[in-house]
C-alpha cells in the first residue's frame, strides 16, 4: 500500500554544466553541478536520473556524450568517473561505470557508430575506453610523445579531442597551452604540430577534412589549414573594435565556436563569447556569422554550453544546421537558423518556474475537473506571446501519450515579485495556466533603501484556495491579507481595506521596565484614536492599497486587504461560513467576507482567559520581528490536558459587526539592528502578576469590558497531581463489549423536507509559510538546535510558570463543525486555533443558517484546550467511523450571469447532529479530532474531549509537514520528519505502518514547500528551479510505468554521404580506421592502477545469476557425486557378501576332506 519514490521533476535543470544533443532520436541531456541529467523530448517526454553522491558529496557532470540512434549516453563526473545509461526502456538504468584513480578527466570524444571512447585527462594524457566492457585498452597517447621534442614546457590539460571528418584515423588534440597536434593512431605518432600564442578554449572541423578553427581567450578565432602547418590561414576578432592607436581593443574569450555549412553553400560560424570589455556587465550573447552576415543575440543569463542542431549526423557530409540549443544559467533557449530575424522556438517544457524566487507552493491533487479549464480560459486572454517561431519544436524525440485513468492535479506557486502562477500538473505534465499579479493591488512601494529591509512586501507566503468556491486568499511579507474572487467577466470595482490594529505583544529584554503598568486581562475594548496617533508611527502597514475604482482583468480579482501590523503566520477561509481568519505573532483575526468587517482581533493570552499557564511580558504595540527571529517560540509544555475555558462567558461579550472604526494610516519603521539582536537572546525574567489584554472586538454596539466575575474559568491541573491515561475507560473504540463505542449520526428520514446537500470533497490544501531569504540562516540554526536542546528538560506547566513567554503565534488555523464543549450535543460552526507554543483554543462561531448579506456572524464563547509538545502542525476532524469528515464549502457561482452555477446548501445539511436537547448529557462521542505537532500527535475524542489516542512522533528531531490524507478508501497520518523520514500512522489509532528513509532536510527550502495532498501524492522544491513530485502510494507506482514518456524509439541511421567517382580514385574520399585491431587485445592490457571498473546493476544482476547457476551446477554435481557414491557401497557390500559365502564353502569343503587320505578321495 505504501511506497515513497520520487515521480516526476519538472522546472528548469539547476546549475546546469553540460549538454548534449541526439540527433536521430531527437532528445537533448542537459547534466548539472548536484548530479543530475535531465533527458527532453517532445512535450510529456521529461526524464530525470541522479549520480550517486560520493564521500566527498555531490559530484557535477561534467560532460555528455550520447551513442547516437543507440538508447545510451555517457557521463563524466567530477569524481572522475565515467558512467554507461542506457535508456532503452521507460526506466533509465546505469549500465558501467570506470573510476579514475590518478588522472582527472577533462574531455571525452566518441566517434560515430564507434565503441572506442577517447578520454582526455588534466596530464594531457589520452586514454582508449571500450564502452561494451568498459574496460580500457593498453593504448594510450601520452603527452611527452604527442609535443614536439623541442618544447620544454607541459601543453596542459587536454581541452578537446576530435577526429578528422574524412580520415577516422587522424585524431587532432587540442592542449590549453594552444598546443595543438594532429595525431596518426595507426603509425602512433604526431603527423603535424601548432602553436598558438593565446590559450585554446575549443576546436571545431570543416565537413571537408582540411580546415579546422579554434578559438582563444583573447576573442579571437583562428583557421588553420593542413596544408600549411606553420601559421593560421586567417585570424579575426569578430567584434573587436580599432582603437585610436590602431590596434584592436581587448576581447572576452571565445568560449566555443562550431563551424557549419548549409547545402546552399553559406557557411555558418557560431560562437559564444567574445565582447569587448567597453562596457561592464554586457549581456551575454550567441554570435551567428552567416556569410557576410553577423547577428549578435543577446542573452538574460551567461551562456553555459551551445548546441548546433544538424540533419546529417555525418561529420563528412554537409552539416545543414537548422536550429541552435543555448543552455543559459537560468534558461533554456532554442534558436530558429531557418527563420528570418532567428526567433525562439516557444518550449513545451516549462521553464519559467524560477522567473521569480518562489515563496510558497500549494498542491491540489483531484481537484474539480472545470478549475483547469476555467484557469486556461482567462489565462490565454491576459498572455498572449509572440515573437516565436511558427516551426514545430525541433526536441521531439520520444513519445507520449495520455493516460486513461488520471485526475486533474494543480500546482500554485507563490513568487517573491507578489505574482502567483497556476501550473497544470496532471498526468505527469506541468504547464502553465494562469498568473496573478498581487502587487497591482497596491500603490508602488517606496525605496527598499528608504524602508530599511532588502526583503520584497509583496513576497507571497501563504496561500488558502477553496477550489470550489474559486475564493483565494494570499498573505504577503508585509504583513497583509488579500482576498479573491474567480470572475470571467472584467470588472470596474473599488477594493475594501481593513487597517486591523495590533492586539497585544511583549517587551524584548531591552524594553522591559519594572514599572510597567497595563490593564487587566479581561478588557475588551477598541483601541483609541489617541492610542492609534501614539503608536501609529510604529505599526503602519509599508504598502498602501490603490483607493478609487480599479479595472480588474478576468480571473481572481481582489475584493478585500486586511492590513496588519504583525507578520501573517498562518492562514485559512470557508466559503460556507463566510468567514476568513489569520494568526499572527501575537494572535487571531477574523474577517467577514460578506460583510467585509473583521468579527475578531484578539491576542493569543486573552484566548486562553484566565488559565493562561504562561507569563507573558508586556510592550508597547509595534511591528514585530518576523517570527523565525525568535528562537523560543516553538517551546511548549509536554503534557496534553482537555480544560474547558471561559464555558459561560456573557453574552454581551459576542461580537457582531456593524461598522468599521477608522484607522489613520501608519508607517513602517525597521530597526535591522534589534532584528538581529534579537535572534540568541533568552527571556530571564521573574513572572509577574500584571495581566494586559488589548484584544480589539466589532460589535454592534459599544464594546463592554466584562468583569471579573464573568471572566473565572478553571484551574489548569498540575501534571504530578493528575496523569491522562493513554486510554481512557470511558471509551472503548472498536472493542467487542465496548458499551460506550461512537454510533453513527441519525440519518435523515426520507418523508422529511428534502434538504439540499452540500458539496464536498476530500481535499487538502496546505499552507506553507515563506521565510525572508535574509533569515534562513538564523531559521536553520534554530531548527538544527532543536536537534539537541528543544525539549529536552521536562517541560511541565510548573516549570512553564517560571518563564516569561516574549510571543505565541497563531501557527495552525481549520474550520469545522464541531464540538466545543464537553456538554455540547449538536455540533457548531467552530475555528480552531493552534499555536507555536503547542496549545490549541477553539472559538464558536454563530453563523446564520439564512442569507449571509442581510444577517451578521457573531462570535461564541471560548472553548476547550488541547496542549502538545512542539508548534501545531496541523488539524483534522474524523466521524465516529474513522473517515475524514469533508470540509464544507459554497460552490462557485459566477456573478456576470444571472442563473447561479449551483445553489448554495444548507449550512446544517452536512453537519453531524444527534438528537436530544442542547443541555442534555452525551453518552457517546461523535467525532475524532487529530492534531499534529511538531513531536508528537493525538487523537481526542469529542465531544468528551477525551485524548483516546497519542504517539510520540520524534524525540531528537521534529516534523517538518504533518497532513491527514487520504488514501485508498482510507485516511491515514503522514508526517515528513527533519531527519528525512516519512512516518505514516493508522487513523484513529496511530499504529505507525511505515517509517521510510526518504530525503535529507538539507535546505529550509525543503521545509517551506513540502506539502501533501490527496491519493499520497506530495511534492517539494528541490532545488531553486525544480519541483519534485513524489508520492506514497504503492498502488501509484504500480501504474507510474503508464504515464512516463518512451524515450526510445526504433530508427533507422541515414544513409552515409556518396563519395564521388574521383574522390575514390584519387584518394580523396572518407578512410576507415579498424579499431578493434588497434585497440583489441593486441593493443596490451592497462594498468589496474589507472582506473578501476564498477558494474552496474545490470552487470551485478548478471554476475549473480552467474553465481546462481554455479552453485547450482556445483550442488547438482554433489548430488550425482554422492549417487555415485551410494552404487559404489552397494557394490562393495554385495562383493563382501560373495566373498563370506565363498570362504564358508571353502571352510565346509576343507573339513568334508580334511581327515581323508588321499587315496580316499
């Protein structure tokens, strides 16, 4: 049932370093610095394979070398290994491997349809390797025999090796020094020698054989004739410049230059590099020299490695180049030679992922089939591209088709530029569909240097999509919430903004004062224009929304900006309740989305009222911190305990909105240095007995402090003075004489009033938080410190009271019909909230069962709380049966067309309600809830809130992502923990059914983007440019063979070039070379030291069914041995037998005469 391979990698190859290009098969490998080979071909043909890590870490490739029309390539690595794949069948497999043990390799040549591999190493040596054994040949081109005897000096490393097109038997070397030697393999010797006086960087022939170039690290380019070996026939700067005193001013090298010819006769000079140094920081370029002609093309990002794509793999016929492949850092691009103007061609391969840094990442698995269309539909009409070219993509080698049984998956990235892309990920493709451009909300931000931050606001880092409503809500580094709306229609609307004040926060060490003074827990007030003119130099927003009416295109249109002082911490909506909420570091908001009010601003401490176990320092309100400045904040207490809080709190307290109070707009003020010396430091100071609460509420009316006797609620036991058992009595789950096991609900009777249902859908959609770049460090630090000291001390609620808690952020956030109270007999539209701290606070929330646009939400009293060890991860609601209750949800309803796509239900239809009155007892549970921290999880049951079940997830370590998923008709817990693994638990009773080795968490980019969806499926960003996806079903991977792209594909080779009558006769034509003569067995056998051959798992497989059948032979040879044996003694006994019957005849014959005469005989 469970497996965890990585599936599909899509986005553009990180930190590429080499690239080759097949041109029968029509497929392109592109290596990188970590190890990777990408393989492309036509659109769904994508593969990827990695190079095992060496003890000295990650090895680049450092060249591609592909056996034309064969199904393999070859790879040199920077462990100085070449590598045999062969790539015949879906699943591309590592055949051979030659490790070099004293001599780095540099540069590697393979001729066509040939086995023998020319390796070029850093000694200027060349080795012969047989790519069907791997195994090298004993003849080797040694550098002091290849210079001439004259020279003094090392020619240096080898930079390139190729063969002359016409004479196979011609090897021309090319040394960094500028030495160059053309070789004669056969007489094993130097046939011709030059020197050039700058440094070599690549060579290149003419299909003629008589004519190669070179070029060098002055930008020049040298033609060198066979004919003449003294000097260079001709010599250019293509784009030097003459300078004042008449000589040419200095040029960048040449990097490399590829001559080719078209059967029209022009010749084509394609090279990369060579710009003057007039101008610091000139773009990068491919220069394209067509006869008299030169177009220089101007590139984003440095060239790496250029490709110039050919019809005749033949060296010695015409070339006939039709497109070029220029693998940029960063990019991906393919040039049309056939086109006027040489325009791109448009890749089906999506390689824009990383146009912008993404923040945050969000994946839907089997979401609603219209989303992907609808998505597609406004996107084509606000994208339209032009400027490529009208051919067919030239990389269309394999084949592809699309599966049978697939669903519609969607990938949303959040991007540092406030943009958000929608990518279409089904069937194992990725494609964009559709881009959001958030920062167009606000007006142009100041000056980064003004600010006093390098980091974007507009930096997307959390992302809430309900699919079916097509409602999207996105909180952005500056701490500000937006909410949209899915319109096909373009619209001409105003924005609404709610300036929502900081509710409370605490003194850093450096802002504590002995005097402090602040009011008492339980106030309930609005803040003051006074308290808004004093702190609103500190607590402003750094953007400013654009005011008036705005021209919004199709698509997700905003229609409401929650602006907050303090960082967004966590993020969610409910298109049924109407409802948006968001923590923060220093508590919750609640939004309105119909009325476009906020219901809520409290602080984390007022949620707990008055069984707050921690104490808390108090300071003035002002921008916080972003909240992985703070080291202590995931710290929590390691008991779970169920207390009921604030069970009858006054009614007057219920808030309902009416009207906004107006906010004056403030600014943002940014002290680096105190972010900074906040990181390390630990709170030390005495609890106190002052209790400060400034949580702001909306009501209809003025809002009424609550006195103390309407504020008590119990007291938090002590863990010495009562332990939680595991299990308790009450409720036996799925026992056989379980009297008080969970019933179903009461079904509906069918003669009732029929009641339309709601919609819903198992889907999980993750929200990831974005960490500022300048931060990371600080945040792993923190994390890789949890390793050794976070938890490791007993962390009861005794020992909580004697530390002052600088913060707790609102981490986790899930609505859900649910129970509040233990009395509760009917489930309420609740919002659970889940801190850093490891607490969990619900809040009740009074939702009309009418129309949302004529009767307000109002807020419920405060409900029970849950403590774990570690930050809230995550939290999910399960039936008495085990299965996930579905998230409720209003469908999507387009507001330009007057018939609605599907009526909105009943908000009670899909809620679970037993009959009996409100205040009646509850005799049995209805629900599970299952809460995820970052050390261990729970399952409660409810309304009892009961912790029937509990595991310890990790001790040393902590869970990166935490998700409830489903999976073959089934539910089951799946946690990524920062040691690599993923651990999967049984739903409700936490039997662990596998804990796997999976990935290393080596980057926090890992962590910020890791999430799970539906059916196992997850994906991460594995490099700044890729995505991963992976999934945990087995049963996916059994039909993963379906969806994978064929890379090979049966083709014939082409016919060679004709050679002419004359060219026959006089010499003239192409000469064949018998390697396997030269470089067979007769040529000696190598040194063992030089390299040492692995075998591949191909090889191993065959070595062990050799293995196999010799033991087998050998034990089938002892069984007939010991047949042989047994026939053996057999014999011997019958003989021994004889022999005993013969002596006792003898005996009785010698007695019978013994006392006779002879004569008597």
């Amino acid at each position: 049932m469970f497996a965890s391979p990585c599936t599909f990698r899509h986005g553009f190859p990180n930190q590429p370093t080499a690239v080759a290009f097949d041109p029968i098969q029509k497929l392109l490998a592109i290596g990188c610095k970590n190890g990777s080979v990408r393989i492309l071909g036509k659109f769904g043909v994508d593969c990827h394979v990695m190079h095992e890590s060496s003890q000295f870490g990650e090895v680049g490739v450092i060249q591609i070398v592909f056996l034309i029309n064969e199904g393999a390539l070859i790879t040199a690595t920077t462990d100085d290994c070449v590598h045999l794949w062969n790539f015949r069948q879906k699943r591309v497999d590592l055949v051979h491997s030659l490790q070099f043990q004293r001599e780095r390799i540099t540069y590697m040549h393979l001729p066509l349809q040939s086995k023998w591999l020319y390796v070029g190493t850093q000694k200027g040596n060349i080795h012969v390797v047989n790519i069907e054994s791997f195994q090298l040949s004993g003849y080797i081109i040694n550098w002091n025999k290849a210079i001439d005897v004259f020279r003094k000096t090392h020619p240096g490393p080898v930079v390139q090796l190729c063969d002359n097109p016409l004479d196979s038997s011609k090897l021309l070397i090319g040394f960094e020094t500028g030495q160059l030697v053309y070789w004669d393999l056969r007489l094993k010797q130097a046939e011709m020698r030059w020197q050039s006086a700058e440094p070599l960087k690549s060579m290149t022939w003419c299909n003629d054989g008589k004519q190669f170039m070179t070029s060098h690290t002055d930008g020049s380019i040298l033609t060198w004739n066979l004919r003449q070996p003294g000097k260079p026939v001709l010599s250019q700067q293509p784009h030097a410049k003459i300078g004042k005193d008449g000589k040419p001013e200095a040029c960048k090298s040449i990097q490399k230059v590829e001559w080719k010819a078209a059967r029209s006769g022009e010749q084509f000079v394609i090279f990369c590099g060579g710009m003057t140094y007039e101008k610091a920081g000139r773009s990068p370029s491919i220069t394209i020299m067509q006869g008299k002609s030169t177009t220089v093309l101007e590139m984003e990002h440095n060239v790496v490695d250029f490709i110039t794509l050919c019809e005749s793999p033949y060296a010695s016929d015409i070339p006939e180049p039709y497109a070029i492949v220029v693998v940029l850092q960063s990019d991906l691009v393919v040039i049309d030679l056939l086109s006027t103007g040489f325009p791109c061609f448009e890749s089906p391969h999506p390689m824009e992922l990383h146009e912008c840094p993404v923040t945050c990442c969000t994946y839907l698995a089997d979401c609603p089939s219209d989303l992907i269309p609808a998505f597609y539909s406004v996107g084509s009409k606000s994208s339209k591209r032009t400027g490529f070219s009208d051919r067919e993509w030239p990389l269309a080698g394999g084949e592809w088709t699309i599966p049978a049984c697939s669903y519609s998956e969607i990938i949303i990235t959040g991007h540092a530029d406030g943009s958000i892309k929608f990518w279409d990920a089904s069937c194992g493709t990725l494609q964009v569909l559709y881009k959001v451009k958030t920062s167009k909300v606000f007006e142009r931000p100041t000056p980064k240097s003004q600010d006093g931050t390098d980091e974007d606001p507009f930096a997307v880092q959390l992302l809430s999509l309900c699919p079916e409503s097509r409602k999207m809500c996105i909180a952005g580094a500056a701490g500000y919430v937006i909410l949209f709306k899915f319109k096909r229609q373009e619209a001409t609307s105003e924005t609404a903004v709610l300036d929502i004040p900081v509710a409370y926060e605490t003194f850093d060490d450096s802002e504590v004062s002995p005097e402090a003074d602040y009011s008492g827990r339980g106030n309930i007030s609005k803040l003051s224009s006074a308290d808004n003119q004093i702190f609103g130099a500190d607590c402003g927003p750094s953007v400013k929304v654009k005011s008036g009416l705005l021209k919004k295109p199709p698509g997700f249109q905003a229609v409401l900006v929650c602006l907050s002082p303090s960082p967004i911490s966590s993020l969610g909506l409910n298109s049924s309740y109407g409802l948006l909420a968001y923590g923060t570091d220093t508590g919750a908001v609640i939004v309105d989305m119909a009325h476009k009010v906020c219901l809520l601003n409290i602080a984390t401490p007022d949620l707990y009222g008055g069984a707050d176990p921690y104490q808390r320092v108090p300071k003035s309100p002002k921008r916080t911190q972003p909240p992985d400045s703070d080291p202590d904040r995931c710290r929590s207490p390691s008991i779970d305990q169920g207390v009921d809080v604030l069970e009858e709190l006054n009614q007057s307290g219920s808030a309902s909105p009416h009207e906004e109070p107006e906010i004056e707009p403030r600014k943002k003020k940014f002290n680096l240095k105190k972010q900074l010396s906040r990181v390390d430091i630990k709170l030390k100071f005495q609890p106190r007995n002052n209790k400060r609460s400034n949580s702001v509420f909306y009501p209809d009316e003025s809002p009424t402090s609550l006195s103390p006797e309407e504020e008590s609620v119990p007291v938090i036991k002590e863990p010495e003075q009562e332990e939680r058992p595991e299990r308790p009595s009450e409720l036996s789950l799925f026992e056989e004489k379980a009297v008080d096991r969970p019933t179903p609900p009461p079904r509906r009777d069918k003669k009732d009033k029929e009641v339309p249902k709601r919609d819903t859908r198992l889907l999980s959609v993750p929200n990831i938080k974005y960490h500022p770049k300048q931060n990371h460090s600080a945040a792993l630090a923190r994390k890789m410190n949890k390793l050794d000291s976070s938890f490791s001390r007993s962390r009861s609620s005794s020992m909580s009271s004697l530390e002052n808690i600088s913060s707790e952020a609102v981490q986790c956030i899930a609505f859900a019909d649910s129970y509040t109270k233990k009395t509760d007999s009917t489930t309420f539209p609740t919002l659970w909230l889940g801190t850093s701290l490891g607490s969990v606070l619900t809040v009740m929330l009074n939702v009309p069962s009418d129309i949302r646009s004529t009767q307000p939400v109002t807020i419920g009293p405060f409900g029970t709380m849950f403590r774990l060890k570690g930050s809230i991860l995550s939290m999910s609601f399960l039936d008495c049966n085990g299965a996930l209750i579905p998230y409720t949800f209003e469908s999507w309803r387009d507001d330009g067309r007057e018939k609605q796509r599907s009526s909105r239900t009943n908000s009670n239809s899909s809620r679970m309600s037993p009959p009996g009155s409100a205040g009646s007892e509850i005799s049995c549970d209805r629900q599970f809830v299952v809460i995820v921290s970052e050390k261990q999880a729970i399952v409660a049951a409810l309304p009892s809130h009961n912790v029937v079940y509990k595991v310890q997830i990790t001790e040393a370590d902590f869970v990166v992502k935490g998700e409830i998923i489903s999976l073959k008709d089934s539910v089951c817990l799946v946690c990524y923990v920062s040691n690599g693994h993923i651990c999967a638990y049984s739903l409700p009773s936490l039997r662990m059914l596998i804990d796997i080795d999976f990935l290393p968490l080596t980057d926090l980019r890992i962590a910020r983007t890791f999430s799970f969806s539906n059916h196992g499926h997850g994906l991460f960003l594995c490099s700044p440019t890729e995505v991963q996806k992976f999934t945990v079903s087995a049963e996916f991977c059994a039909s993963l063979g379906e969806m994978v792209g064929e890379l090979f594909l049966p083709h014939e080779m082409p016919e060679p070039p004709k050679e002419s009558f004359f060219k026959g006769l006089f010499g003239g034509g192409s000469r064949s070379l018998d390697r396997e003569e030269l470089f067979g067995e007769q040529s000696g056998k190598a040194s063992r030291t030089t390299a040492k051959h692995i075998p591949g798992i191909n090889q191993l497989q065959a070595d062990s069914g050799k293995a196999c059948n010799e033991v087998q032979k050998a034990h089938r040879m002892v069984v007939e041995r010991g047949e042989k044996l047994s026939q053996l003694e057999e014999r011997t006994e019958k003989m021994m037998n004889e022999a005993e019957n013969f002596q006792s005849s003898a005996h009785s014959l010698m007695l019978k005469y013994k006392d006779k005469k002879w004569y008597q005989i």
